[in-house]
C-alpha cells in the first residue's frame, strides 16, 4: 500500500492506495488534525509516502514531522511534469503549475472523457482546460467561496459575513443574502464561461468535471451538467505514483 497526501491552503486529504486503486480515504482541515493524527496511529505503515502540496513551508513540514515521528517514513514530494503521457503541460515553465492542478488533470484525462474543464473549487478556485489531444490549453484562478467572503469581512466597513456560504437561487433581501447570492454567480459565472469558452475555441461539446471541498456547493450553483469526483486529485497520485520511472 502507498499513503498519499495531498496538501492544500486549508485542508490535508489523505488515502492509501493499492496501485491505482483509492483504498481509504480522509480529510480534516489544517486547524483541526485529530482525524490525520488517529489514522497514523492505527494504520500500519505504508511501504511509500508520496505528497502533493501547494501549503506553506511550516504546514508540510509538519506532516513530515507527524509521519515520521509515527511511521519512521520519508515522503517523496510530487510536482507537475511537461507531460503524462499525451496529456502536456500547457505552462510556459511546467513545473510552475500547482501540483494538485496537474494531479486533477492527469486523474480526469485517465478517467473521463476529452476534451474537459476541471474546475477545483477549494480555497481558490482553479480552471484547467485540455482538449481531445491532451493539450492542456491553459486555465485561469479566482479566489474561492470563503476567501471572497473573507476579502469582504477585511477590506469594507459595513459587509461583515461570517458564516459557511449558504447559497440558494433567489434574490438577496439582506446584505448577507446579497453577499452570498454575488459570490455564488460570481463562481457559477467562471465555470460556465470557462466551458462555453472551450466549447467555442474546440466547435464541439466539452465535459465538466468538479472537484475540491467546495465542489458540491459549485455544482448547486451551474446550470450545466457536471461529474462531481472530490477525490480527484489523490486520484490523480495514484496514476502519477504508478507510473513514475516510465
């Protein structure tokens, strides 16, 4: 079995894996580790740890800490590549592209059908296009659901939205309805243009695929039809660990 970890602003997600197969999966947010911290005392060791991160230099390296004060492991850290077999890396410097981007990408181009949009909805919200060839054309970043209501929170005097989203379909009659209402069709906004935008660069239909902590709620918001896969980017691992040293 192999851990793999993924990193991201807000939340670890974890899940061991037999090849390419997710065996067990998890999650806890960075604030609240206990659910990390119970699963490497009552889990045998994997025989490899493999991370993708776009957290901070302190939050990976306490995971390090964690794993190898329980385990005795080492981690082997992931990163994008020029290419995953026909799937290419469209940045001008691949290795610049978040880890958990191209872990998305590579896990919806062995699973789903291109050409396709993956959008990840978690502290950002990232859109990665790839058309039928593999080419990864590009994609575009805005920050997410409670980041925007946080900018709101710290940069105006009289919007003040504490709360998790609680997004619905109606007209905002209060300024946190109103709050809510706007970052929810801001996002909505986004994802479908992205895809019309693909749609009409390809002059062909183009599938949806969301993942992330927010994807659900994403999902609530678009009129298109979308495949939900939360579990995206440790899929992703899997397919980038299986075939590493090909």
């Amino acid at each position: 079995m192999r851990l793999l970890i993924d990193t991201g602003n807000s939340r670890l997600k974890w899940a061991l894996a037999d090849a390419t197969r997710l065996v067990s999966v998890g999650s806890n947010r960075h604030d609240t580790p206990e659910p990390w911290l119970e699963f490497l005392a009552t889990t045998d060791p994997a025989e490899a740890v493999y991370l993708a991160s776009v957290a901070s230099d302190a939050v990976n390296r306490k995971v390090r800490e964690q794993l190898f004060s329980s385990w005795g492991a080492e981690v082997v850290e992931l990163g994008a590549a020029s290419r995953f077999g026909a799937l290419c890396n469209g940045y001008k410097d691949p290795q610049q592209l978040g880890v958990d981007r191209w872990s998305a990408m590579v896990g919806a181009w062995c699973q789903y059908t291109a050409p396709f949009c993956v959008i990840d909805c978690g502290s950002a919200v990232t859109v990665d296009a790839v058309d039928a060839t593999g080419q990864h054309l590009g994609g575009c970043i805005i920050p997410g659901y409670n980041m925007q209501l946080q900018s709101l929170n710290q940069c105006t005097a009289g919007v003040k939205v504490m709360a998790e989203p609680a997004i619905s379909d109606t007209w905002g009659r209060s300024t946190r309805e109103c709050v809510e209402r706007g970052v929810g069709d801001a996002i909505a906004g986004l994802v479908e243009r992205s895809v019309i935008r693909l749609q009409e660069q390809l002059q062909r239909d183009v599938q949806l695929i969301i993942t992330g902590g927010d994807s659900r709620l994403c999902e609530s918001q678009t009129a298109l039809q979308a495949v939900v896969d939360e579990q995206l980017v440790l899929q992703g691992m899997a397919y980038m660990v299986d075939r590493r040293g090909e």
